[in-house]
C-alpha cells in the first residue's frame, strides 16, 4: 500500500506542472454542463475495539456540473486497512455528491459543502486465515467540506472531508471451538471519517456551450 501511495502522489506532484500551459476554457453563456474527469486517493480513520484503523485507497471520479454554484461528483474508489491487531478490512465505494458552492466567480480557492448517498461493501478476514472472512453490502450517506485549489482554467487539485455513515448488516466476531470467527452480527449503524484528495480535468462540454 505505501508503494502505490507513493506513486500516486508523484503523479498528484507532477501533473500540476504540466498544467500551466493549459488555455483557458472560453465559457460562452454558462458553466452548466461541463464534464470533468480524475482520479482520488481517499483516506479513512475509524475505531474498533480501542483502536485507530487508518485506511488508504484509490479511486476515479467524474463531475458534471449543473450551473454556477451547483454541481455533480459520480465516484468509486477501493480502500484497505488493518481491523485492529489481527485482521484487515476492505472497503468499496460508489457513489454520488451534491456539491454547493456559496462563490459567485471562480476563485483559486474555491469551498463547498457537498452530501450524497452510497453503495458500500465491505469485508473483513483474519489475517493468518483468509477464509475466515464476512462481507455485506450496505446502503450509506455521506456529507462534508472541501476546496478546489484550481490551478488553470481546466484541472484543479481537491481537499475533502466527510463522515460516511452506513446502514443496515454488522460484521462481529463470534466463537466456534474456542476459535474467533468473523460473520454478520445483526443489523445497526456505523460509520468512518473520510479525507480525499483529487486531481480532476475539465474534458467536455456535454451542453456544447464551451469554445475551446
């Protein structure tokens, strides 16, 4: 995991650079429409059993966006981390964000707030037995902060954080011949801290009001 962290982030520190020479979009009549693609690399922190589980993942994501202070995000990304001291956790994600920008013009700097809903699996296996394993999927929402830092007219790079709660099937730990097993444990709520950071490209105009 520290081996793909590092090259992703290389990419996140060179791609900036290639990004000055860029033109600038020539918006003709609205904002509404443009399509942008990119790629994230979320961090997730929850706690099991006394214990700060640190996540690290990676992921793609697209946005539309419906008008000057309104937009779309449509994203999927796959974390892993250790569930306590014997056991790892992955997580997927797909999902969409509402994102609402209180700016009037289009800043270097520009915050939001953004919220959304959910599709997530999850599963969690022994670390000395893989076969000792439970997984569900499960419905969540999520809502949070963040900031494009554009560094030209068509990339920015993006800072979030948002909680994501999930509903529905728990993963516990029962026994069987005095051997913990990992299996689903009734139904109930819980949730992790996410922090993302994005880099993402405007593509297209999907209104065709853009000149390029």
């Amino acid at each position: 995991m520290k081996t793909i962290g590092k090259r992703w982030l290389f990419l996140f520190l060179i791609i900036p650079c290639l990004s000055w020479g860029q033109k600038p979009l020539k918006v003709k009549y609205t904002k509404a429409g443009i399509f942008s693609l990119g790629m994230r690399i979320p961090f997730g922190f929850s706690r099991s059993y006394g214990i700060l589980n640190v996540a690290q993942g990676l992921g793609i994501e697209s946005r539309i966006q419906l008008g000057k202070h309104y937009n779309t995000e449509y994203y999927g990304d796959y974390l892993l981390s250790k569930q306590g001291d014997s056991a790892i956790r992955s997580n997927g994600h797909i999902g969409a964000s509402f994102l609402l920008y209180p700016q009037d013009k289009l800043r270097r700097v520009q915050p939001f707030v953004f919220a959304g809903p959910d599709a997530d699996f999850e599963k969690i296996h022994q670390q000395t037995n893989a076969s000792n394993a439970a997984s569900r999927w499960n419905f969540a929402a999520h809502a949070g902060l963040g900031m494009h830092l554009n560094i030209s007219w068509r990339s920015d790079i993006t800072l979030s954080t948002a909680y994501m709660l999930h509903f529905g099937n728990k993963i516990g730990i029962g026994n069987i011949a005095e051997q913990p097993v990992y299996l689903i444990n009734g139904t109930g709520t819980d949730g992790h801290l996410l922090f993302t950071i994005s880099m993402n490209f405007k593509i297209i105009d999907l209104w065709k009001k853009l000149r390029w």
